[in-house]
C-alpha cells in the first residue's frame, strides 16, 4: 500500500494531479483547496490514501496527515464517500472543520459541494466525539465568532485545555466545544489556564 508519494507535479486537473516519481507518474486525486495549491514542475510530499478495488486502484492525496485523517473520519458517516469527503475538505480546512464539529455549525459543512441539510447535520453530530485527535491541537476559532481579524491560532494552549478537561472526565467532543467557545469570547492569546476556567464554567451551564 502507498502511504505517501514525494515527486514533481507534472499536472493538475480538475479533481486530480500527476505526480512524477523517478519517471513514473502517479494520478492522484485530491480536494479542490489541496489542488489549487500544487503548481507545475514544483516538488510535493502527499500523505496518500490507497484504495484497492477489484477493477481499480485508487490513490488520494493531501497535504497533511491530518487532512488524511479527517478524510477517513467523513467516510465513517452515513451517505459521505470519497467524492463528498473530498467536497468538504475542498470547502473547508481541516482546522475550519474542527471548529465546525465542535461549535455544531452544520450550516457551514453544508455550503461543500453534493452536501445537504440533513447530511452537514448528521456529519457535525456523528463526528462530535470521533474527530482525529490531531485537529483539536489546531483549533481555531473563526474570525466572525471571535470578533476580530483571524490571528495565528494558539493551537497549543487549546490542545491543553482540552487535554485537561479530559482529563477531569469531560467528552474530547465536550471539552472541544468548550474550549472553542471559550476562545471565541477571550480570544485566540488565550493562555491555557484561563481557557480551562472559561471551558469549565460553559460546561457548567
């Protein structure tokens, strides 16, 4: 099985690329937010997602592990293939999706293309408590929930206050929702302690 594939890009199509290993083009298919980001003749690293079929051998590429991870996470949903597991993560980022899930805004999953009400509702519910434990360490809070121009976000601060509410027995899902509520009333310079107090008193409520 191919985990990952490091070449030049020797073309880019509507839903795939050519990668060019030592001569031997591999056709990837990837989201529309990790295509437009490849450029000809430039060298690329792809974590690659291989599916082996009867009649074919399918390869999926992204640019981070954990792109990959919430690939294989959306797939575990009810009505959400490849295709529409690629629509999302070409719509929304995989930090926009974490944020998504755990503010429950379906609304946002929805506007991915061949995505209804009904099937952003099942995926933000369903993947709740399931999201790659990767994504939580990047949570960022949305510029339109914080008030603010985005910042970098402060992905190590929410990752240990999540960590901690864990730890005090809350769901990773409970913990998330939380913490990004905390973040979009204090702000991404947020230090861990006070987003564990704010996380703390939202889970109260």
């Amino acid at each position: 099985m191919i985990g990952k594939l490091k070449g030049i890009v020797d073309a880019v199509g509507e839903a795939h690329a050519i990668v060019d290993v030592q001569g031997v083009g591999y056709e990837v298919q990837a989201s529309a937010r990790t295509l437009r980001a490849l450029q000809l003749g430039q060298e690329v690293s792809l974590a690659i997602e291989t599916h082996v079929r009867e009649d074919a051998i399918r390869l999926f590429g992204f640019t981070s592990e954990v792109e990959r991870a919430w690939f294989r996470a959306l797939q575990t949903i009810q009505g959400v293939g490849t295709k529409v597991a690629l629509a999302v993560l070409g719509t929304l980022s995989p930090q926009d999706l974490a944020n998504a899930i755990a503010l429950q805004n379906w609304a946002a999953v929805e506007q991915s293309p061949g995505v209804g009400k009904k099937l952003a509702q099942r995926i933000v519910a369903e993947l709740k408590d399931k999201a790659p434990a990767l994504s939580v360490a990047g949570l960022n809070v949305p510029a339109a929930l914080a008030g603010r121009a985005a910042a970098p976000p402060r992905g190590d601060a929410a990752a240990e206050a999540i960590s901690a509410l864990t730890n005090l027995g809350y769901q990773p899902g409970q913990a998330s929702q939380a913490v990004a509520a905390a973040m979009a009333e204090l702000g991404e310079a947020a230090d861990t302690p006070k987003l564990i107090r704010r996380g703390l008193k939202e889970l109260g409520r």
